[in-house]
C-alpha cells in the first residue's frame, strides 16, 4: 500500500497566528502579576511552541523576523506599561523589594518566552547572528529599568550599608538580591557592578571611615583605637561573605584600612603612654599581637613598628649596661670611703650579672617575637640589629665577648652549670650563647678568651666533661665555621692523646728498665692549639730532672722529627708537707721549686734574692707565686714584714703554724693578666690576617684603588672583626715598604701588586 504523506497545516496568517500567542503571554504575565493562581497547562504551552515553529517554517510566509521583532516588544510594553511604573512610586528598601520582584519575575518571563520562541533560537538567530532570545530579555530590562533606577538603586544599598555599619538590622538576602542585579545585567562581565556600584560604595565606605578616625584618634588610646578598628574590618570582610561580590573584598579592605589605620599609623604606634614603646614596656602582648596583624595588611606597614621595636631593645640593653656600670662605680665609691673594709668592687664577670640579664631580655624578646609578632623576618633583622647596638659596647671596662667566654667557662667548670643555672637546661643556656655569637662584632676576642678558659679548664681537671666541651665547640662551628674552631677542637684532642700516652710511657720504663721515684704523668700538647706557650726558665730539683730527662728519651724514640718545651706553670705537682699536722699539697711546678727552696738554705728565713737564685724565676714570676703561697686562703709562708705586699726586701719563712682542717691542700696557681695578653694577641693576630687579606686581594686583582681595597679588606673580615681603617692603612703602608706593594706612578691612591 502507497505511503500517505501528512498534510500540511494551512498556511497561518500573522496576525492570527500572534493574537493566539499574545493571549498565552497575556496569561502568563498575569500569573506573575498575581492575578492567576497558575500559568498556563504544559499542554497550552506546547501549543504556543507549535504555533511558533509552524509560522517560521511556512515557505510562502515565514514570520521569524516578524516574531522575533514582536519577541522583543513584549518586554519593552510590559516593562514600559506594569514594571517601571510600580517601581518609580516605591521608595528606599521598599523599592529594593519591589526591584528584586521585579528581577525575580523578568528572569522566569525570559526563561518561559525562551521556550516558546525556541525555534527562532535554534534556526533564524544562528542564521543572521542576532542576539539570542535569553541575551534579548536580559538587555531590555538592562536597557530599561537598570538604566532608569540603578542610581535610585545604589543609593538605597548605600542607604542600608550605613545603617548596617552603625549597627542596626537589616536585610542582608535583600541586599545580596539587589547587588546580584548590577553583577547579572552585565551578562557575563562585572563592569555594571564595578562601575555603577562598587566605586561608589567605595568611596562611601572611604568617608564613612575617615570620620570614625578621626573621632576615635582623638578619644581612644592606640590599644582602645586598633580594638575597634579590628571589629569593623572584621565586620567588612564578613559584609562581602554577605553580599558583596567577592572580587571587590581586597579593594574595599583596602579602603577601610587606608583610612582607619594607613592614614593614622604614625600616630598610633608613637602615643605616648600607649603606642609600641608603651605596649612593650608593659608587656601587654595581646594589644602587641593585634597591632602586628592589623598592620602587616598594610605595604611596609610593619617596618615603623619594627623600628620602634628595636628601639625599645636598644634602651633595654642600654639601661642594663648602665646599671652594671653604676653598681661597679658605687663598689668603687664605697672602697675609697671605706664602707667595704677596703674590699675591691666586683668585677662585673664575676657574678656574671650581664650575661644573666642579657639572656632573660633576650628571651624575653623572642617571646615577643614569637608570640606577638609570628616570627616576622622584620621583627627578627630589628632584634638583630638591637643586640648588635648594644653588644659591641663596653660593660664597666670589659667587653660583651669576654663577658660571654667567662660566662661559658663558669656553666663549663665541675659543677658550674648547677650552681650558676640552678634548674635551667645547661644545652639551652649554651645555645643561647652561640646565638649571641650573630650580635657580636669582635668575634675573634671571643675566641681567644673562650680558647684561654677552656686551656685552664682542660688542664686543671676542670671541666664539667669532654662531651659537654664537644658540644659546645660543635655548635661554635656550625655558627661561626670550620676555621674558628679549629685550634680549639685541637685543644681536646690534644687531652684524648694524652690519655693514651700515658699507658705508652709506662711500658716504656718497665722495657728500658727505668725507674723514677715518684709517678709522673705527662700531657703534650700541640703548641699551635694552646694560648700563652711561654717556656719559663727555672732551676729545677734533681729527681725532677730525672723524670723530665726519662720522658724525653721516651718521646724522643717515638717523635724523632719533634721536640718538647716544657710548660712549668701548666701543670701540678703532689707534695707532702709536714707542719703541725701532714698535708698533701697540689701545687703547680713553679710553686713546688718555691717550697722545695726552703730544704735548699742555711736557717729557717730566706729573703727575696736568695729564693730567687735557687729558683732561677724571674723576678714578675717569684713574686707571683711568694704572694699566692704567703698571702692568699692558705699561708703556707709568712712573710716579714707582716704586709700585704710583697717586694724584694721582704724574707720569707714556712709557716709552722700553718693548721686546716682538710689534709689534702689544692693551692690556686697566681692568676696571670690573661686580659691585657689576649688583647695583645688579639692585636696582633687582626694585624697578620689585615695583611694576608690584603695580600689575598691585591695577588687576584693586581692592580687596585684605595678606597676599594680597604672596602673590599673589610668585607673579607667582618665575620671575624671589624678591621680598624686606620690600622689597614698602617698595614699597607708596611707592605708597601716590604715590596709586597707599590703606589702607582701615576696615582698615588693606587696600588700595583709585586710578584
């Protein structure tokens, strides 16, 4: 049977076909109107789409262009007739409910006409490139109403904003509705929103905080200020989360702290009784904390704090070395009047008061640090700076690095640490310490004075042990490098070779048959590692020769290529003493050969000259030593005449008198200068690496300015010391007149190297 094609629908004239479409809209904008409960059936819409494909596929009339033309002017009367005409009677937030309705109610008259038309979308629109159905009903609102009211609009959100600033209820989904508005007739970008809203809301928000300043400046301290300040920009950024668009929260944040901080900061962190110095004076740590945050959302909003800061750690560091000053001069005072008995003020070093107090600042400041300012890299550069100010001054006479080394040698010593730091971790203490060490500028002084402690503790049997000194020394090294270390780890070792040289030269003298008549223990020491190698000329007893001349034969056959030099006043000697009682004496060597020189004279009294010719001790020695035997805690001598003072025409006697209740005696060696000769070696030292460095520079360079070897000397230098400028002139002048240097024919502020 033969297909039967279905007929076509008779052809549909233009204005029928749209008084049958135009009585569904009709219908339709009633129901958004409310006077019908309902739109229209699925059934009757389908049919407005099927009157709307037939009228656009008829092939004698097609009525797209037609109805896509009608199409629009649907919004256009209903917007010109219903819309506009309610909203320009409504007012404030009234009109912004009504807006909204409106929007709402565009949007679903947009979506539902999108269908019916959706052929003219499909076909005619893609066809001839015109705006698609959706963009047509979004544009005529544009077009119309936001161009008429978006001003009214704005004024009203404004309005509302205010109010909410102040602190009254408001509708916030309201005003998120009416803002999505600008954002959405700008189908796709935000210049609606920006340009016609967010520069003016900006500058609202701009006035309206510069007038709270302006009161609150007056009114409040900083702490007062920053607390309400803190709440309203807390309050903006939740006002974005609310309603506002996203996008514009760093600019409207911007704002708000331009005005209520950026503008006023210099104010604010410098009042008097409460602005950065005041907070830190008092310690109160969350107003410092809070500051911190509020300004660090500025640009370089943290350097005038920072500043300040350091300038209050200065202070700190200055008044504490102005008590230690002032403590030390009143002692001074009192002695001269004779308030002490005469007593000797206190060295500042000896109670270690400096390095207390500096430590507790320190930590103090850290705490700050940590707590108030995050750790804040320019928070830690102006506490650097800080204890730099301060740490490279004077301390009633001495400096901050002899101070450290003598600190570090009294936690160091046997039972230092418990009775210096009580309950306090000794490997904090010590880390401490080594941080300290980035403050200082003289670091090379802190290296001598830590190497001539840690010598007497070493060799004293002093030290709290071999483990604590390693970790001390490592954590120098890691701090301060390889090289400055170097003879000081040689130091312990020296001490661990020793040891096992020790079991060698008794096995020595039981192969060769030698005996010698009292025990002997020997430590060798490498004298490049060691401070203050100086051999001391002196008449030594002969079964101390005996013993002397064993161990070098000894050492001899095993170091052929070496030699020893024996350092008398480093060592200790045991002897028995027979007063009213018998005492075991430890002694050093030079003041056993003072002792043993009253078994050596004709009577019981010996003057000066005569103990000195038996000794063979220079005249600074023999009275070094007269005075520890005859005048300190244990009188083993007595003197004549009875003084305290000791001279060449005094004489000298054992004392039979001599009583303790303890049988074995340490005497304390006579204390050298150590201070005037590590300066002088100090001094000298700086001297060498001063020539070597410019050595260094002028063999790569050849040819050089003065200006730019003296820049480049100290830049070579200064993690060691700060080189004196006068003294690095004085070097190359002397390197000039060794020929290691010649000025220049030409310009005498050049130097060329000689090969």
């Amino acid at each position: 049977m033969p297909a039967v094609k279905p007929s076509r629908p008779d052809k549909i004239d233009l204005e029928a076909g749209w008084r049958e479409i135009k009585a569904g809209i009709d219908e339709f904008l009633d129901f958004l109107e409310g006077s019908r409960d309902e739109p229209a059936s699925a059934t009757a819409n389908m049919g407005m789409y099927t009157k709307v494909y037939n009228m656009c596929t008829q092939k004698t009339a097609d009525c797209s262009e037609k109805l896509y033309t009608r199409y629009k002017k649907v919004y256009e009367e209903y917007i010109s007739e219903v819309v506009l005409k309610t909203l320009r009677e409504s007012h404030d937030e009234f009109f912004l409910k009504s807006l909204v309705a409106r929007w709402k109610n565009h949007k679903l008259l947009t979506k539902w006409l999108s269908k019916i038309f959706n052929y003219l979308d499909r076909y005619y629109i893609v066809r001839y490139n015109l705006p698609r159905l959706h963009n047509v009903g979004i544009e005529s609102f544009r077009n119309s109403v936001y161009k008429e009211l978006h001003v009214k609009a704005r004024l009203a959100v404004l309005k509302e904003m205010e109010k909410d600033r102040e602190g009254e209820i408001v509708d916030t989904d309201l005003l998120r509705d009416t803002l999505s508005i600008f954002q959405e007739v700008g189908m796709g970008t935000m210049d609606a929103y920006k340009n016609d809203f967010e520069v003016y809301m900006l500058e609202c928000t701009g006035e309206y905080y510069q007038k709270c300043a302006s009161a609150w400046i007056q009114e409040d301290s900083t702490a007062d200020y920053l607390k309400k300040a803190e709440v309203r920009l807390q309050e903006e950024e939740a006002r974005v989360d609310k309603y506002l668009h996203v996008e514009g929260k760093s600019e409207l944040l911007k704002e708000a702290y331009g005005k209520l901080l950026e503008q006023h900061q210099a104010v604010l962190l410098a009042k008097q009784d409460s602005g950065v110095y005041a907070l830190l004076r008092e310690e109160r740590t969350e107003d410092l904390a809070r500051m911190f945050r509020l300004f660090s959302r500025l640009t370089n909003g943290l350097e005038p704090m920072a500043k300040i800061f350091k300038t209050f750690i200065v202070d700190s560091g200055i008044e504490l070395i102005d008590g230690i000053n002032e403590s030390v001069a009143q002692a001074e005072a009192n002695r001269e009047a004779g308030k002490e008995g005469g007593k000797r003020p206190k060295d500042p070093s000896a109670d270690h008061a400096f390095m207390r107090k500096a430590i507790e600042l320190h930590d103090r400041f850290m705490e700050v640090l940590r707590d108030c300012f995050d750790s804040s890299p320019v928070f830690h550069k102006a506490l650097k700076e800080a204890f730099e100010s301060f740490f490279n001054k004077s301390v009633a006479g001495h400096s901050v690095p002899e101070l450290m080394a003598t600190f570090s040698d009294a936690i160091l010593k046997k039972g230092g640490a418990a009775k210096l730091l009580g309950e306090d971790d000794i490997d904090s203490v010590l880390d401490k310490l080594v941080k300290f060490m980035e403050y200082i500028s003289d670091r090379d002084m802190f290296s001598e004075f830590y190497r001539t402690r840690l010598s007497r503790r070493l060799l004293n049997a002093n030290s709290s042990g071999e483990e604590t000194e390693k970790s001390m020394l490592s954590r120098l090294k890691q701090q301060c490098g390889a090289n400055f270390t170097n003879k000081m780890e040689g130091m312990v070792s020296d001490l661990i070779s020793a040891r096992e040289k020790e079991q060698d030269f008794v096995l020595w003298l039981e192969r060769n048959n030698v005996s010698l008549d009292h025990e002997m223990n020997v430590t060798v020491l490498t004298s490049g590692h060691w401070p203050n190698m100086v051999q001391l000329n002196m008449n030594i007893t002969d079964d101390m020769i005996e013993s002397l001349e064993a161990y070098n034969r000894y050492y001899e056959e095993a170091n052929a290529s070496r030699k020893l030099a024996w350092q008398f006043e480093k060592g200790s000697v045991s002897i028995r003493a027979q007063f009213e009682k018998t005492y075991d004496l430890i002694v050093s060597p030079i003041q056993a050969i003072v002792l043993t020189a009253f078994d050596r004279i004709d009577g019981d009294k010996a003057t000066f000259g005569q103990l000195q010719e038996i000794t063979g001790l220079d005249e600074g020695a023999l009275l070094r030593n007269l005075h520890s035997l005859s005048l300190n805690k244990y009188k083993l001598l007595s003197k004549t005449p009875a003084d305290k003072r000791i001279t060449k025409e005094c004489s000298f006697e054992v004392n039979t008198k001599f009583s303790d209740r303890q049988r074995r005696i340490r005497i304390q060696a006579p204390p050298l200068d150590d201070r005037k000769k590590v300066k002088e070696d100090v001094a000298q030292d700086r001297k060498h690496q001063i020539e070597a460095a410019i050595v260094r520079i002028m063999k790569s360079r050849k040819t050089l300015g003065h200006s730019d070897l003296v820049s480049e000397c100290i830049t070579q230098l200064q993690k060691l010391f700060t080189p004196d400028v006068r003294l690095i002139k004085k070097c190359i002048e002397g390197l000039i007149e060794r020929e290691y240097l010649a000025r220049d024919g030409e310009n005498a502020a050049v130097y060329n190297y000689l090969a």
